[in-house]
C-alpha cells in the first residue's frame, strides 16, 4: 500500500503518523502518554522505543544503518525469520531469513487507551520468498507501546507441508559504555561459542561481561535476562514468551571495522540480547498450526 493511502486508512489514530522518511521507506511515528517508538514497515522493524520521562533510548540504532529497499537495517530489532544466521542448506542465501528484508502489511492500529498503542503488521509468502523458502505462511507481528514494549511473532503455517523455523527478535540495546554492563540471568545455562566456532554446548559461569568479541547462543533458557548498566544506571530487562534460545553479541573492535554498516566504535555503545529459538530450540509446525514467540521489555 502507497503512503498516502495508509496515512489516508490511519488518518483517525491519534497516537500515530505515517511518514516516508529516510530512502523513502515507510515509518510508524507512535507518542502516546506512556512511551514514543518509531517501527519500519520494511522488516516489521522496531527502530526505536523510549518510555515517556526516560532520557535515553532503550534501543540502539546505528548511525550508519542503510536504509534501503531489501537491505537489513542496523539496530533496532530486527526479525530475523524463518532462519536464524546463515541458512543451514544453502550458503548463498540471506543471512538471518528473508523477513528482515521485506515489505509487512500495516492491519490495523489499535488505541486502548492514551497509554497504549498496539500495531499489527503481517507477511504472506509471495514469489520472492518463495524463490528462497518454498513454504506457505503468514506471519504476523503485535507491537504494543507503552510503559513496556512488548512483540510477539506469530508464525502459521498455511499450506500443506510441514515446515522447521528458527526465528529471534534480534534486539539491539543501547548501553552508556560496554564496560559497564553485566548481562544477568543466563548464569548456569548452557552455551554454544560461536566465537570460538565450537560444536558443544558449555556451562556459563556468572554474569556476563565484555572485554573481546563475544558471540554465543544459550539454550533451554526461559527466564528473563536483566541487563545491567552502570554508566546509565538503569536495568533493562527483557521477559521471554515461548522463547526457549537466547543470543548475546557485541562485535568488539575488528568486527565492528569489517562492518560496513559499524562505525569502528559502535560496539562501544550497544549489546544484543536476542530473544529466539535456533539450533535444537527450533520449531516444527505443521499444516494448519501457528507458533507465537514473544519478548516484553521494561526497565
Ligand atoms: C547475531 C549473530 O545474532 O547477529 C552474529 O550471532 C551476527 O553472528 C550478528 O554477526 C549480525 O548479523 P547481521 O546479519 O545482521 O550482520
């Protein structure tokens, strides 16, 4: 749908604005009494959130992000769907699946109330998808903004053949420095390195911190994750819904310069903690059958 027709469809929500604003890509503007967010249609991507009386971003977006039709957009949170990292088949495909890079249908808008505003956004497969993914689905998406942001994906299967994803709400948060923040709450659980490019599972032992790269998927981990920043002096937490995989990733300093869409001292200022099921966590649906995943998260 054309700009003008979704700002002419959502002309009466009064918390929101349709815009085009950098590459010409649609943007949601959302302020209502509780929060403010700005979510990409290109992706269903969350770009930014920020609880009213909050001074700082709670999401991370890159300054040197493309912002480019069928470019994956850097911070915010990304969908990554119906793969998470390279395609295990097939090495030319995109990385992190295709829904990052397609255009989600705004449903509707709902208003509840002045806190509250709650965004339902949906893909089909269509020929590009197809061309990558041979399967039938619709997969939708519940942004609500207010005190909390809270997302959940819901994929369905909507053809006649089984079909394996895995999927994560790859959320980049902003920090005040990356030398003072602990992740908490996957003490204990189980890790594959992916720095390391290891094969098997280890324990982790207390909180987390940074000092180099540092890329690991955690397993069977239900339980929220608080982020802990003493430069800004606030926790963030992140509570998990049928996400049973978590993602934890700052680049470091190479890395972060291999990157085109990095400043060299982006890592400096962000760390992912991605809510997700990958690897033995992924999901099977079968024909007919839909899966919900989601995230809230509140300081
Ligand atoms: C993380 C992966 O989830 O995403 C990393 O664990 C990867 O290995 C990172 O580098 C960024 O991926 P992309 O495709 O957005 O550059």
């Amino acid at each position: 749908m054309k700009i003008e027709d979704l700002q002419e469809k959502f002309k009466n929500c009064t918390s929101v604005k349709i815009s085009a604003d950098a590459g010409d890509l649609p943007f949601i503007h959302v302020k209502n009494k509780s929060a403010s967010a700005q979510i990409c249609i290109q992706g269903a991507h969350v770009m930014h959130y920020q609880p009213e009386g909050e001074k700082k971003d709670i999401l991370w977006m890159c300054c040197n992000s493309y912002f480019e039709k069928g470019k994956p957009i850097r911070g915010g949170i990304p969908v990554c769907w119906p793969w998470f990292g390279p395609n295990m088949d097939a090495e030319n495909l995109p990385a992190h699946g295709f829904a990052r890079l397609m255009f989600w249908t705004l449903d509707s808008i709902q208003e509840p109330d002045e806190n509250c505003t709650i965004l339902h956004l949906s893909l089909n497969d269509n020929d590009f998808s197809r061309k990558l993914w041979n399967y039938s689905f619709h997969l939708e998406i519940e942004i609500q903004i207010g005190k909390t942001l809270a997302v959940q994906l819901i994929s369905k299967n909507t053809g006649d053949k089984s079909f394996l994803i895995t999927e994560a709400l790859h959320s980049y948060f902003n920090i005040g420095n990356i030398a003072n923040v602990a992740v908490k709450g996957l003490e204990s659980a189980l890790y594959l390195n992916k720095v390391e490019g290891a094969n098997s599972m280890i324990k982790q032992k207390g909180a987390i911190t940074f000092n180099a790269e540092f890329d690991s998927v955690f397993s069977q981990c239900k339980q929220p994750i608080h982020i802990v920043d003493t430069f800004f002096n606030r926790t963030i937490t992140v509570e998990k819904k049928n996400s049973n995989s978590t993602i934890v990733w700052n680049p470091w300093i190479a890395k972060s310069k291999r990157m085109p869409d990095f400043t060299p001292d982006s890592y400096l200022t962000m760390v992912c903690v991605e809510t997700a099921n990958v690897l033995s966590d992924a999901i099977k649906i079968e024909p007919g059958k839909e899966q919900s995943m989601g995230m809230i998260i509140h300081l």
